[in-house]
C-alpha cells in the first residue's frame, strides 16, 4: 500500500493512494456533510453537499469522488463552501414538498439534521409546491416522492447489494423521479423482494414502512455497512 | 409552514405550529334593529380555512399529526379522534391496555385544558371585576390579587400537561396515539409518580369548586341569568349505563326539558342525525340536530352538555358535585355560566379517573399496538375534547390514501350558542349606541364560557385581541372598537 500525504484545513495527513478526499478528510478529523454518499454504495456525486476547496483548482469538486493526491492543499470549510451548501439544502428544500412536522422522519431526518448543520433557519429560494404523489400500492411499504430528494440511494442499494434493480431514475428536470419497475406501482413490480432495503438507506421520510406515523421512521443506513463487511470478509465482524 | 393546494398548485398557508400561528381577532357584530335595539350578533370564525383539503392525498397515518398541528389549541383530542378512526379503517380491536392509556391521557388533557380555561383565563374576570384595571385583569393580576389561587391552577395545568408528556413523549408533538392503539406502555414509575400527587390536586380542584359555587350565588348572580342563559339541545358521548363518558359509548342528544331525543347512537350515523349549515360570513360549518332544523336543533357540546346529558359519573366526589349542580341549576342547567362550573366538576371526574386507571392493573399490559392493513374504506372516530365532541370521519382507497375528510369541531358546534350569548350580553349591557369597555369585557367572558380553540381567545383575559363592530338597521358602520 503506497501512502500519499496531503494537507487539509491546514492538517498533514497521511493516507493510502486511491483513497477518496472524503476519506482522507475524515481521517484526518475534517467533518464534510454528504447526502447521496453512503459507504457499502458506489459513488454518484449528486447532491454536491461535499464540496471542498483545492488549491490551484478554480473549480470545486466533490470530496467523495475525488481521489486523493501527494501534495494536495485542501479546504472543507470556508465562507464561500458555507453559503454553498446552505444554497444546496435549500434547493432540496424548495424543490419538494417537506412539512416535518407531519412527517414519518421528523426527527430522524438526514435532511434536516443538515439543514440545522449548515444554519438554515428558513429558505431564502422560493418553494415550488410542486404536484407529487405517494405511492402506497406496496404491501408493507411507502414512497412519498414529497419528500425524495434524489439521491439515488435506494437505487443503488437495490442494484448493488440486493440485486433486484427495482429503482431507476426516470424522466428529466422537474419531472424526474424515481420509478420502479417501468415506472409501475411498487406494489405491481414482481422483481422486489420485500427485503426494505431501500427503506433502511433513505435519508428522508421519502421511503417508509406503511403504518408509521409522525416521527416514527429511524432509518438505519450504517446497518449496509456491517452487511458489505461481512460479505467481503466472509467471517466474524 | 406551508404545503400546497392540490387544486391550483398555488401556496396556501397552514397555520401548524401553535407558535407561528397569526394571532387573529376575535370578530364581533352587532346588529341593531330599527327602533335601537340590539337584534342580533355574531362571533365570525375566520381560523380554519378549509383544512380538510389539506388532508387529501396524504396517507391516513399522518391523519393524526395533521389534525393535531393544525388545530394546535387541543392536539391530544385530535390525536385520539384520528387514532379511533384509524383503528376502524384497520377494522382492528385494540389491545385493551391501549385504551386504558388512551383514556390516560384523555382525561390528562381535559384536566390541563380546563384548568387552562378556569385559572388562567377566565378567574381574573370574577375574582378581580369586570371593571377592574385591563392590565391586572390577567393572570399576573390573578397572582398579585389571590397568588394561593393562582399558583395551584398552574400546578393542576402542570399535572396534566407532565402526565401528558410521560404518555406522549413530548407534550403535543408526538403521535403518540397511532391507529391499532398507542405506541409505548406506560413507563416505569409514572404509576407510583402520579398517584403521589393526586392528594394535591384535589385539594386545589375543592377550593377552586368552593370558591367558584360561592361566587355564583353572590357576586355572579346577573351574569347568570344573562350569559347565555337559553334552553336548547345538548349533545355529546354518554357511556352505556348512562354514566358520564370521554371516550368511548355512544352520542345522546337531549332537549332543554331533559326529553333524550336520541340514544346509543354510534358515531357511524352522526349523519343521520347531524347536518351541517354554511354561513357566509363564517369559514366554521354550522352543525345542528337534522329533524329541527337549523336553528331550533342548534345544539350545545362540551363540559355543560356532558354533565347535562348523563345520569351519573360514576365516581363519589364528582357525583357530590354533580348533585348540588343540579339542586343549583336544575336537570338540565341552561346557563353558560355554569360551563365554568362543569369545568371544575369535571377535573375532579378526571383526577378519580386518573386515580382509578392507575389501579387497574390491566393499564400496565406490554402489548399496546395492534398491526393490520387497510381494510375497510371509510369510518368515523369520535372522542370528547375538552371543548366538547370532536369527529374525525375519513375516506380512503384501497392503499389508505385519504380521499375525503370531515372534522366537525366543538368550536362549531357551540358556534351558534356562542352567538346567542353575545346577542344577549349585547341587549343586556349595551349603552345607547355605544360600545363601552365594560360590553367589551362581558363580551370577551360570554366567548370564554366555551372556551372556544381560537387562537385569539387564549389570550389572557382582558387582552383577547377584539374586533367589535356595531351595525345600525340600514346596516350602516355605526361604531368599530379594536383591542388587542
Ligand atoms: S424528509 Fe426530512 S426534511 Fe423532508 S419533511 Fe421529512 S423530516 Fe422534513
Ligand atoms: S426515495 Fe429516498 S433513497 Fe431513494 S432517491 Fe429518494 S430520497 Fe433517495
Ligand atoms: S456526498 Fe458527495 S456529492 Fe453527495
């Protein structure tokens, strides 16, 4: 294992090549807020919460995609990165439909719990109010497209760890949405195995099980962790 | 906070947190007739803008925290309503420890309520003096003037509202009560907690009682006779042996002679029997006992009507006090006055309530919540608030999606009585053509008889925000007074 070393938030820090800026940056004690990035899931970069600053770059770029290298200068927090990820969160706000204090994760909410981080007492952007539905044709779970941010966990944990490949992404700009099966109810496609994999990952009240109610959703997405770990590693944890 | 309209897309504020609730008037008309006398008026409810739209599309599930939000003043009667028509979409029993702590907190939440009403807002009045200075006229007054008094109302408000909250997790915010029954048992040690301090409380409800029956008979005598004092029909839940009820049995409607017009009825045909007037000049529905029609089949609910409406309580110390409200006010007691009156009586019945199903050992079974599906597409809950009868009636599809909704809310019901009240303070109290600061007052007292859930009469007393306006017989502006 070659080790590079970098700098960031004017820290030394040593870390394997190949390893992600996130990685090296929370190694290294530098907490960066992610959205759409779990561990155990392969990385898609969509939520831009991870930006980080990178000397001689004029461009920001996301923390959980890009590799680490010898030498580099590197900045998670910074005025400029503060207002950009409050914008963020702020989009995500305004662009659906979020009334916490009716929601199933109310309390439990990875949304949220980035929006109290990043200082939004209110949305300086207009809400859109779009027109969305709930899907609750599924027998023992709920999407509520409400409150979907996108981030294209469930996707990934359903192709990638399950198997199944219930979930995609289907249509463009303000129509897209997640879909399951060809763009079914959830409850008519044949391919999900029930297994609520997908309700463990979501960072929202998005997804459910059916007969929550207010605030009772405790979304457990590290559990992925210990089920990645112990297929790699076949034995005890 | 808002949440769109599913018709138009556009915004549409919802009023869900009590705090960021706008403060809103109380509206006032009075309308005189050709000759100077007042002929009639009207208390204009302009909170709750077609909430029931709000609701649809939304799983039934949430029902209960966006019934609770919304109506911010009682969420607990909104939670057990939405959480009994839950139950019936899920077609299940629930477990019978369930009940028992949903009775729990019922009772928990009527005590703090009506101490709320009593203590805080509407002591000051007849302890202090209608003329008395309006910025004493308020609960700090109440402390400075008689602090033994107000120190134990706010210590029976507490009782309830930590009773609520070792229930419920957090004071109003949880849902705590779901459909197929609640969601955690009853804690360790709040058994033992709560009986410690009933002895307490009481002794705080006695003297309120004593004080209170002594004022009626002395100091209170004219506005007795003048704060809505009217025959008219009562309605509300009576259990089955005819003993007063909060939860459960089924609706009774009776006349002012006491003749029951109807009986054992469930809550699936309030229908059948109840109709909903719309008014033009109100955004609250007008509900009333269909054979009679609007106006003579105008109905009380809430604490008057529930003492009105059973035979008996059922527990020693509250049927004392029901007796002697009898020997006071007659069998069925027509003054709104005595709304007060039941208030107190009424936390009594809840403390032996309380007392009672802490030393039911069935309360402390683990197995609270009852699981099903949706199975069945429409079904009507209803619960006694504080305020009076509360019904949640709900349609949903085959997943639970809600299709249509219907609350009818006590504030609605007493809308009517409420009218009558002020058009009789009016007549009674008004000065030629003038709206003096003494009406104003009566008029803020005759409202805080039924303890309407708006979030202007919360206020303290003597600062109920006010907006009254007398009309001549051409309907011309002839006064506007605003307070607050
Ligand atoms: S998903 Fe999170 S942010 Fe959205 S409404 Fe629910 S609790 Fe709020
Ligand atoms: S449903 Fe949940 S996990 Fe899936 S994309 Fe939406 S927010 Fe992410
Ligand atoms: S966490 Fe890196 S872009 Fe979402």
């Amino acid at each position: 294992m070659t080790v590079i070393t970098l700098t960031i938030d004017g820290r030394s820090v040593a870390t394997a090549s190949g390893a992600t800026l996130l990685e090296a940056a929370r190694a290294g004690g530098s907490a960066i807020p992610t959205l759409c990035h779990l561990e155990g899931l392969s990385p898609v970069a969509a939520c831009r919460l991870c930006l980080v600053e990178i000397d001689g770059d004029s461009r920001l770029q996301p923390a959980c995609v890009t590799a680490a290298a010898e030498g580099m200068v590197v900045r998670t927090t910074s005025p400029r990165l503060a207002e950009l990820r409050r914008t963020v969160i702020e989009l995500l706000f305004t662009e659906g439909n979020h009334v916490c204090a009716i929601c199933v994760a109310n309390g439990h909410c990875e949304l949220q719990d980035l929006a109290v981080a990043v200082g939004m007492d209110h949305s300086r952007l207009p809400y859109r109010f779009p027109s969305r539905s709930v899907d609750l044709s599924h027998p023992l779970f709920g999407l509520d497209h409400n409150r979907c941010i996108l981030c294209t966990r469930c996707v990934r944990v359903c192709a990638e760890v399950e198997g199944a490949h219930v979930w995609d992404v289907g249509w463009r700009g303000e129509h897209c949405r997640i879909i399951s099966g060809l763009d079914q109810p959830w409850g008519a496609v044949d391919a999900c195995t029930d297994c609520g994999k997908c309700v463990q990952v979501c960072p929202t009240g998005a997804l459910f099980h059916k007969g929550d109610g207010t605030e009772e959703k405790e979304g457990h997405p590290e559990q992925l962790q210990v089920l990645v770990r112990a297929r790699q590693q076949g034995g005890a944890p | 906070m808002e949440i769109p309209n599913p018709e138009t897309n556009q915004p549409r504020t919802v009023l869900i947190d009590p705090v960021t609730r706008i403060e809103g008037h109380a509206k006032i008309s009075i309308h005189l007739d050709a000759d100077g006398q007042v002929e009639t008026a009207r208390f204009h409810v302009v909170e709750y803008r077609g909430f029931e739209t709000f609701c649809e599309g939304r799983p039934f599930t949430e029902m209960a925290a966006i019934t609770a939000r919304i109506c911010g003043i009682c969420p607990v009667s909104h939670l057990l309503a939405a959480a009994k028509t839950g139950d019936k979409l899920l077609a299940v029993t629930i477990p019978p420890a369930a009940e028992k702590l949903r009775r729990l907190m019922n009772l928990a939440q009527i005590c703090q309520s009506h101490a709320l009403s009593f203590f805080h807002l509407s002591s000051p009045d007849f302890l202090l003096g209608w003329d008395s200075d309006p910025a004493k006229r308020n609960v700090f007054g109440l402390i400075a003037a008689d602090p033994e008094l107000a120190r134990s109302g706010i210590r029976l408000r507490q009782f309830g509202q930590a009773l609520i909250e070792a229930l419920g997790g957090r004071k109003i915010h949880a849902a705590w009560a779901v459909p197929g029954g609640v969601r955690a048992p009853l804690a360790e040690g709040l058994k033992e907690r709560v009986l410690g301090q009933l002895p307490e409380m009481f002794a705080i409800a006695e003297r309120a009682l004593a004080l209170f029956k002594q004022l009626m008979d002395t100091k209170l005598g004219e506005e007795r006779e003048v704060f809505g004092s009217f025959p008219s029909l009562f309605m509300g839940l009576v259990g089955s042996d005819g003993r007063w009820e909060h939860y459960g049995g089924g609706l009774r409607i009776i006349n002012a002679e006491g003749s029951v017009l109807v009986d054992g009825l469930s809550e699936d045909a309030y229908a059948s029997v109840i109709a909903e007037a719309v008014e033009p000049w109100s955004y609250l529905k007008f509900p009333y006992y269909k054979p009679l029609g609007p106006e003579a089949g105008s109905y009380r609910v809430g604490p008057l009507a529930r003492l009105n409406l059973c035979e008996r309580i059922g527990t020693p110390r509250a049927d004392r006090e029901l007796i002697e409200l009898r020997q006071r006010g007659g069998r069925v007691v027509s003054g709104s006055l005595y709304y007060h009156l039941a208030r107190l009586i009424e936390i009594v019945a809840c403390l032996e309530g309380i007392e009672a199903l802490l030393n039911d050992p069935g309360i402390e079974g683990r197995h609270v919540r009852a699981r099903a599906s949706v199975n069945a597409l429409e079904a009507v809950g209803v619960s006694e608030a504080p305020r009076g009868t509360l019904f949640h009636h709900y349609r949903v599809d085959a997943n639970g999606l809600i299709e249509k909704v219907n609350l009818i809310i006590a504030t609605g019901q007493n809308n009517r009585a409420m009218n009558r009240t002020v058009t009789q303070i009016a007549r009674h109290y008004l000065d030629g053509a003038h709206l003096s600061e003494a009406l104003l007052n009566r008029v803020e007292a005759g409202i805080r008889c039924y303890d309407p859930c708006l979030s202007c009469s919360t206020h303290a007393a003597g600062s109920m925000p006010l907006q009254v306006r007398l009309y001549g017989a051409d309907g011309a502006l002839v006064e506007e007074r605003i307070r607050g």
